[in-house]
C-alpha cells in the first residue's frame, strides 16, 4: 500500500470523499501521515511543543467538522494542512500575546466579551459530525467528552471551554489531549475493510 503522503492527488480525492462522508478510518489515516507535519510547522511558529500539540487538536478538528474546507483539485492534503497549521499557530501566537497583556492589565476582564457562536451551517455539519462519532466519544470518561464536544463541535479553544465549565484551563487542556489520543487511537485501532478485501 502507497504511504497517504506518497499518493498524491488521486490519494487525496479519495480521501476527502471520505471525509465528506464521515469515514472515521480516513481521518486516522491522515493523523497517522500528516500529524507529524502539521507539529513541526506549529513549533517553528510557536516555539512551543506543546501549543504545537494544540494546533494539531485543532487543525485536525476542523478537518474532520468541516471537510468541504479542503478542495483537492486545488491543490495537496499535505500543503492544506501545513497552510492551515501555520494559520493556526500564527492565531495562537497572537491570542497568547494578548492574553498576556489582558492578564497583566485586568485578568477580571480577559472573558468578558462572548466569543460568537458558531453559523448554522457549521451547525447542522457538526451535529452530523458528532453522530458519526457517537460511538468513540461514548468510551471516553464524562469529563474528557465535555471538553471535547465543546472543541470538536462547537469550536472552542481548550481556555474557552475551561471557563465554560467552571475548570482550570491546565485540566481543560490536558482533557482534550488525553481525548485526541483516545480517539486516534480507536480511530485507527479496526482494520480497514477495503484493505483486507485486497481492494
């Protein structure tokens, strides 16, 4: 079988019809080729392993809720997603200077103004995301399944979803990672069908 990363753009294609169609197994298989990739491009923005860690969560995330994102005739998974990550811890860096600068200003302040909720077509694409999910999500402890609907489906970043729910953002985060590897891991845990039928 041809690496994800070495298909190319036929790879691609199928992969995001796939995604489209909520194939839990083709997001398994672009974190296993892209997850490495989409960390290094986040730490030589961030210069942080672990908000590096984060991006990831995220990247991934919006992959998985939000396929249509990703137009494989317009070009690679791979530069979609090294794109996307730069994008992304680019924000991150952005959000953690002016978090720093609110803290030291007025931390009272820092979750004042509500972050908008997500558009009714991110909506109804998340609600089906969630369904197709229902299952994995349904191994995971209560708390970790919080954190994650908040940040898989409704679009919040780990500090967003520690206020929300009244906890620390250090446990918020590390619930979210703990769950993001929880699920690529039962993600990738059944044999692909296809692959023992010889297709």
């Amino acid at each position: 079988m041809v690496p994800v990363e070495q298909a190319g753009v036929g790879a691609d294609a199928e992969l995001h019809r796939r995604l489209v169609y909520g194939d839990e197994s083709a997001l398994a298989e672009v974190y296993t080729a892209y997850g490495g990739l989409v960390r290094r491009v986040a730490v030589r923005v961030t210069r942080s392993a672990a908000a590096a860690e984060d991006v990831a969560q995220e990247v991934f995330a919006q992959l998985w809720s939000r396929p249509y994102a990703f137009d494989p005739h317009r070009g690679s998974l791979r530069t979609w997603l090294s794109l996307l990550a730069h994008r992304r811890a680019v924000d991150w860096v952005r959000s953690e200077a002016r978090h720093r600068k609110d803290a030291r200003a007025d931390d009272s302040a820092l979750h004042a103004i509500p972050e908008p909720g997500p558009g009714p077509d991110e909506t109804v694409v998340d609600r089906e995301r969630s369904l197709l999910l229902h299952s994995a999500l349904a191994e995971l402890p209560q708390p970790q399944r919080e954190v994650v609907h908040l940040a898989y489906f409704a679009g919040r970043t780990y500090r967003q979803a520690a206020v929300e729910l009244g906890i620390p953002e250090g446990t918020a985060k590390t619930r979210l990672r703990t769950a993001l590897r929880t699920l690529a891991e039962s993600l990738a845990d059944p044999p692909d069908p296809a692959l023992e039928r010889g297709a």
